[in-house]
C-alpha cells in the first residue's frame, strides 16, 4: 500500500489580502541576518524595490512596524527586525508547526 503525507503552505491573510506568508518570512529573515533590506533582497535574488514594498506593505497593516530603518551612526544605514517583526515570524512558525502536526494525524489515516 502507499503512503501518502498531507503537507501545508500557510499564509496569514487579512481583509487587504495576504499579509504573512512563507516568501515574507523569508525576507523578515533576511533582514534580520543582513542588517539590511538591500542585502536582504540580493541574497533572495529579488529586486530591492520588491522588497521594499513588501516592508512597507507589511509595516502599514500591522499595528506597529515590523522593520525600522536605521539612519547613520557608525555602522551606516540599515535596517532591523522589531520586537513585533520578530513576534510575527515567531508566530507563523508557530502556526506552520500546529497545522503540520494535525496534517501528519491525517496522514496517517489515509487510504487512497
């Protein structure tokens, strides 16, 4: 007999349309690991003002932002993740991790 697994993709969405989802994350990782929206799109091979909208579009539907953008100091410009970015990539994982559990109860019970 064969066996077969359910998988998840998830995405949180709200009433303007997706707002939280696997490409997202990515890049909220990026930032993080980057210190820099620029690098950031670089290493996901997308153009900055992609990702710049994707920032942006994030941080106006959230109640607060979830990257602020650093101006000058020693280390120059750049970017970091808030305490409320890296909530909302705490939590989407949290939320993938549940939903996959459940996907691997069904999995299992099923016969095709």
């Amino acid at each position: 007999m064969k066996k077969f697994t359910v998988r998840v993709r998830v995405w949180v969405n709200e009433a303007e349309g997706p707002f939280l989802g696997p490409g997202r994350v990515r890049l909220l990782e990026k930032i993080h690991e980057t210190g820099s929206i620029t690098n950031a799109a670089r290493a996901m091979k997308m153009s900055y003002r992609q990702a710049w909208q994707l920032v942006e579009d994030m941080n106006s539907r959230a109640k607060q932002p979830l990257v602020e953008k650093i101006l000058g100091g020693k280390n120059g410009s750049g970017s970091v993740l808030t305490k409320v970015g890296e909530r909302a990539i705490a939590e989407f994982y949290r939320i993938q991790s549940e939903l996959q559990n459940q996907a691997d109860e069904l999995s299992k019970k099923l016969t095709l």
